[in-house]
C-alpha cells in the first residue's frame, strides 16, 4: 500500500513542483487515493475476515466523507495500478469493478462505469498509461489499450486498440498519436 501511495505521491510532486507536504495537504486527489490505498489493501488482505469487515465498515465511512469532500468515488473494490493522477476534483465516479492499469491520468468529470446489455453488458478494463480527459465515459465491456488517449467529452461504448487516440460522441479513433505527452 505504501509503495502504491509512494508512486502516486512522486508523479504528483512531478507535475507540480511543490514539496510532499505541499501536494499532500492542497491535491483532493491524492487524499481520495490515499483513502482508496488504505481500504484497497484491506480487502485485499488476508485479515481474518470479520476483523475485515469492521475494518472495512470504518473505511467506508472515511471513502463516503472523502466523496462529500472532494466529490471523488474510488470504491476499495476497484482495481488502481501504481502512479494514478487524478487532475482536478470532483465529479470522478469509479465502478467498483473497474480495473485501471499503471500511469494513468483522469480528469475531473471522469465515469468509468458499468453499461450495455447481454455479453455487452459489464465494466471497463483501462490499460497503462491512459490519459483520459474531462467528462469522459467509459461505459460498458470494453478494454482500453495501453498508451490511449480519451478525448474530453468523449462516449467510449467499444473498446479502443493501443497507441491511439479517441474523441466523440460515440468515441472514434482520430489518430495514432499516443499518451505520451499527456503523461
């Protein structure tokens, strides 16, 4: 957990330039991973489990006051990967089922939620390296490639193939241009 928070601390340091105890008491994003980090590894833990429970009961209260205070929704059950960023707050809903790889940016505005009907019907899987922009969704079964851009505005309904960026309503690959500069 510490080595997870650790990772995300340092590429917040990175984009602002300000010192640990700067980013750590002005970035609402980072108290909402610090929260997600904390009760993630609760769950994931092999605590004896209803030791787990309580332990999980008091960290969703602490989830739930992180979202009335930063409007940011990081469910413990979802799946982060190491040097998330979360750009601006507020607005960010994440399924608890989701699954976001490493390096990856959201802005505020951000759902990755579940969607569609039948074998459509499920939550998204976000590959590294991800920048996805301001009130994005990503809805549904689909699998997001490493190295992706997601446009602000933009409706991802289908799954997006690596080193490419998307933007629309529905989302539609505009180009090959990857996340390397938005990263």
């Amino acid at each position: 957990m510490l080595k997870k928070f650790k990772s995300d601390l340092i590429k917040y340091k990175r984009y602002s330039n300000k010192s640990a105890i700067h980013v750590i008491l002005t970035q609402q994003g980072l108290w909402a991973i610090l929260i997600y980090r904390i009760n993630n590894s609760i769950y994931n833990s092999k605590i004896f489990n209803p030791i787990k429970s309580i332990l999980l009961f008091f960290g969703l209260f602490f989830q739930k006051l992180m979202e009335i205070i930063t409007g940011i929704s990081l469910p413990y059950s979802a799946t982060i990967g190491d040097k998330f960023y979360i750009g601006h707050f507020g607005g960010i809903i994440i399924n608890s089922q989701s699954v976001i790889g490493n390096n990856c940016n959201i802005s505020q505005g951000v759902t990755v939620g579940v969607s569609g009907v039948g074998k459509y019907r499920g939550v998204p899987i976000i590959g590294n390296n991800v920048y996805i922009g301001a009130n994005a969704v990503i809805a549904g079964n689909v699998k997001i490639g490493d190295n992706v851009v997601i446009g602000a505005n933009s409706l991802v309904t289908s799954s997006v193939e690596k080193n490419t960026t998307v933007l629309g309503v529905p989302a539609v690959k505009v180009s090959d241009n990857n996340s390397d500069l938005y990263i």
